[in-house]
C-alpha cells in the first residue's frame, strides 16, 4: 500500500459560495491544485460529441465504456494525464478533487484516477447532482487507483469532490468504492485534504455502514459520523497540515459571507500566510479556476483559469462556452504519442519537457516578478491590469450593461491568452 511521505504532493483546496453567501445571484466555485512542483497543467478545450454504441474510452490507465453523447468540457489538467483536477462543463456544472487517505487501503493497482472520474462527470452529467451518481456508478464499476504522479515511485490516494452547478453545490468524499455526499443549498463550504462530511450525509453508498460496522469501525449503534468512522486514527503528515489550511478557508469564507464575488475568491487562492496559496517544499499551487454560475439561464457562467502557477502571480484569464469556442495553442502541452513515458511500461522511466508557450513566458516573468526588479513589478502590473479587464467584463456581462456577439464570447479565453503571452515576450 502507498502512503503519503511528508514532501508528497498531496494538498490542494476547494471553495463554493451558494446564495445568500454570494454577493450576487450566483453559485461562485475556486480551486488551487497544489502539485508535483516543476508540473506542467495545461487547459484544454474538448467540445461536445457523440460515440458509437459499445466503443470503448481510454483514461489515464484502463479503457472504459464509453456514452453515446459526451459535453462540452473546459479542463485545467495536469499535462500527462487523460483526466483533469478542475473544469466545467457546457450546462454549468464545475468539479474539482482533493487527495484523501481512510481507513480503506490505497492500492497501486491501475483502475480510474479521481481526476479521470472528474473528467467522465462533467462529460457525462448536466447538473452538480447527476455528477455525483455518474462518479459513484463508475467507482462501483471501475474502482479507483494508480499512481496519480508522474514518477517510477508509485503514488496513490483517494478522492474527494466539490461539485457545483447553478443552483446548488454537492460534496461528494469517498473511501475506495464506498462514499457519502452531502448537498449544499445555501452558504458557504471548502474541502481540503480530509473528510469533512460528519452527520449531515445527503446520499451514501448502499453498503457504507454495513460494512463499518463489519470492519468494527462502528458500533452500529446511535448517530453515524462519516469522518469520524472513516478517518485514519493515525493522520499522515500532510493531512494533519490540511486541517489548518481547511480551518483557515473555512473562517476566511466566513469573513466574506454575503458578500462573496469572484474577486473574493481569487483572493482566497491567493493567500500564501494560510498555505492555501502553496509554495513548500517539493509541490507548489500549479494551477487555479474560479468559476461563476449565475442562477439566471439566460446568462453566460464564466469560468477564470490562470494555466500558470501561484496564482498570486498569475492571471485569471475568462473563459465562456459558446460556439465556435477557439483553443489558444499557447496553453496546449507538447504531445509524446506512443513514446510518452505514461504510455512505456514500466511506466515514467524518463522524463519530457511538457512545457507550453504560455508556462515558458510566464516561469521567465516569475523569475522577475520574484527579484523585485523594475521589469518585474512592471510585469506584475501588466497582470494585474489584464485580470481586472476580464473582471470588468464579467461584471457588464451579468449587469446587462454590455453584451458581446457571439464570436466574441467564443473568443474570449484566447484573446486573455494572447494579451498575456505578448506581455511576456
């Protein structure tokens, strides 16, 4: 069985604001995905599509069945694998995954990652609640496992999920094939790296408790507590450190509630004195997304990813599904094919450079912007303006103040990423 080391990658928080913690009539979603350090994510477009009846799908490891009819997905995915550790969907469903370790064994055995069961939900599912079944249809089906880094030393963990739409948010934990999900209709809520679902348990696995009480975990007598039964008695390291950094978003959503917008949110990802914003050690924050759902169908949700690390040095660029939706090739990775060491057995023998145009303009500008130079705060500055541009068009968009033409929505996303890239060059 793997188990976390002190300076395994294992971290990574979620947020969701629901009304009436939101400042407007909106369901607003964040994520950092603290990773591997020198990881690569890219963001990539997948439009919608039909299958043939019985084909089979290739995730990171195993083949699974694939649906007839998959959406629209914008994915923020660590550039080596199939699945992705946030995105959204066309319909405004946004998910986003968190490493766990229970009292269920963790085995190396190569079945779907969580980032693979992420990815299959917002393709297959049209609300946050549907997600939640799709991803506990294919845990009882396919199981979870592998190594969920890019290394010949096998790393492997459990999952949980914020899972969010435009009316509600569901969080959904799991340990091995087994789960418990609780929805949330009103305020606020985060996960970080641990169990956070206690008595409050919306949805469950058919055989959870029965099988605590087997495993002598649980009496079977009075009110069941999920975390509390559940949670290893022995915390690793890591997770000992979550329960810090979950206490800490916990109480800056708190600080917010009522007024949470998607600025708040940013600044929530940004915050380095509460870990949220990681830099330790061997991992870093690689990646974050912020995502607003407006309870009105008639206006567009509006997704931020930054494609580039540290989010506090970083641009949250706007991304809306419309047709025609272009592909910026400045945050798409280099392709290996058959050659890629995820492909070799035994796998990840050598390494790649998966570096995309963007992460190399913005590493050179990190650098700058970390010495304090002149160029370097002036590089800074560029951002900052170029994320308050994306901002302000969120704002007139939700107003009805301004409405752009459909080609302009389409390409909104590649049109931050060009600004951004031609400000690093």
């Amino acid at each position: 069985m793997a188990s976390p080391s002190p300076d395994t990658p294992c971290s990574c928080d979620c947020f969701v604001s629901v009304p009436p913690a939101s400042a407007i009539p909106a369901v607003i979603f964040a994520k950092n995905s603290d990773r591997p350090r020198d990881e690569v994510q890219e963001v990539v477009f997948i439009p919608a599509g039909t299958h043939t009846p019985g084909s089979r799908l290739q995730c990171t490891y195993i083949e699974v069945e694939q649906v007839w009819k998959t959406h629209a997905v914008i994915l923020s995915r660590p550039s080596w694998l199939w699945g992705a550790e946030m995105g959204a969907n066309e319909h405004g469903v946004c998910i986003g995954n968190e490493a766990v370790w229970t009292k269920e064994p963790v085995g190396e055995g190569e079945a779907l990652l969580g980032m693979d069961l992420l990815r299959l939900a917002l393709e297959r599912s049209s609300t946050a609640q549907e997600a939640v079944h799709v991803i506990a249809g294919l845990l009882d089906r396919y199981g979870q496992g592998g190594s969920c880094r890019e290394d010949p030393v096998p790393f492997c963990y459990h999952n949980t999920f914020l899972l969010a739409d435009r009316t509600e948010a569901w969080v959904l934990e799991t340990a091995g094939r087994l789960w418990a999900a609780q929805r949330i209709q009103g305020g606020a809520r985060n996960i970080s790296n641990q169990l956070s679902i206690g008595t409050d348990i919306s949805a469950e696995h058919p055989e959870l408790r029965s099988h605590a009480k087997a495993q002598g975990w649980w009496t079977g007598q009075g009110t069941f507590d999920f975390a509390e039964v559940f949670s290893l008695t022995q915390q690793p390291v890591r997770m000992e450190a979550a329960k810090a950094r979950f206490r800490a978003g916990r109480e800056l959503l708190q600080q917010r509630q009522g007024s949470i917008t998607a600025e708040v949110m940013m600044d929530i990802l940004r915050n380095k004195e509460s870990g949220i914003c990681m830099d330790s050690g061997g991992f870093r924050t690689t990646a974050s997304m912020v995502s607003v759902l407006p309870q009105d169908p008639t206006k567009p949700c509006v997704h931020f990813l930054t494609a580039t690390p540290d989010p506090s040095r970083s641009v949250f660029k706007p991304f809306i599904f419309e047709a025609g939706v272009a592909q910026p090739p400045q945050v798409l990775s280099p392709t290996f094919g058959a050659q890629d060491p995820v492909r070799i057995l035994p796998r990840f023998q050598t390494q790649v450079d998966r570096r995309h145009s963007l992460y190399r303009g913005h590493q050179a500008a990190l650098g700058l912007m970390e010495e304090g130079q002149d160029q370097g705060k002036q590089l800074r500055e560029k951002q900052q303006s170029l994320e308050l541009e994306g901002l302000e068009a969120l704002r007139k968009l939700l107003t009805g103040e301004q409405t752009l033409p459909p080609q302009g929505l389409s390409g909104l996303f590649q049109a931050f990423v060009e600004k951004e890239h031609q400000a690093y060059a």
